[in-house]
C-alpha cells in the first residue's frame, strides 16, 4: 500500500510538472546519496540498464513506478511524496477516497485510480477536499462518480 501511495502522488504531481519527469527525480535522489545507476539498481532490484533508460526518460508502467517509488522510498530513506510537492494530508485524503471508491465500485485500485484521474476526479479532489472532508466515505465516492460521470466516465 506504500509504494501505491507514493505513486499515486507523484503521477497527479507529473502530470502538472513541466520541466522535471519521474526520471530526473529518482536520478537527482541516487545522486544526493552517492550512488550509481547499479548500485540503485541493486538495491531497488533492478538492472542499471533499466535505471539508466527510466532516468533518461523510459516509459514506464504504473505497477513499475510503484515497485520504484516504493523500493526508493525504503531504501533511500526518502520521501517520494515531499519530492513531489504533495502535503501528507492530501496525499492521505486522496488515496483513502481511492481505496473506498475502488471497494464500492469492486474495481481494481490502479483502475480506480486511473478513471479517477482521466475523468477529472482527482482535480475536483484536490479543488474540494476541505468541504469533501466533512462528507461520510460513501458520499465523498458519490461525488467523485458524479464528477467522473459528468466528465464522460462510464464504469
């Protein structure tokens, strides 16, 4: 749930960053630590190729960026989230509306999550969260539906 947590945050954080990418962090975090592609990749599990193409850039899954973030984030004792400007509140908020809209819809969570996102549920999370705050879960999951609806979202 970690790793599911830092990804969650960061991706919403990139989508809105224009100069910086998912690369350039895990590159500029390994390098504040000293360490090299395959040292990196040793300690995340991964080959220093691998970490040599996603720093520079790579396409990457969003179950590789979890396992990523989340190894990164043990590992190297850093918080993936502050890097990616998130308050822990917000990021706590929003990733628990996740998981009840995705038990209450019966959906996978990376797929809540992505319809969340591309149906501009996520942006009327962040806008709304102090009045959604105040809601019970079910209804804060009804709002989000609403919103993801009204924005062409079909379950």
């Amino acid at each position: 749930m970690e790793s599911f947590v830092y990804f969650c945050t960061i991706h919403q954080k990139l989508i809105d960053m224009e100069n910086k990418s998912l690369g350039m962090i895990i590159r500029e975090e390994r390098k504040k630590k000293g360490l090299t592609q395959a040292q990196l990749g040793k300690l995340i599990g991964l080959k220093e190729s691998r970490v040599s193409k996603i720093e520079h850039g790579a396409p990457i899954t969003p179950e590789v960026a979890s396992f990523i973030l989340g190894k990164m984030g043990s590992a190297l004792q850093i918080n993936v989230v502050d890097k990616a400007g998130f308050n822990q509140e917000e990021s706590d908020f929003i990733v628990s509306v996740i998981n009840n809209f995705a038990d209450e819809k019966k959906i996978p969570l990376t797929k809540a999550y992505n319809y969340i996102v591309t149906f501009k549920g996520m942006d009327f999370m962040r806008q709304y969260q102090d009045i959604e705050k105040t809601l019970s879960n079910h209804e804060i999951v009804n709002d989000v539906s609403r919103v993801c609806a009204n924005n062409g979202g079909r379950l």
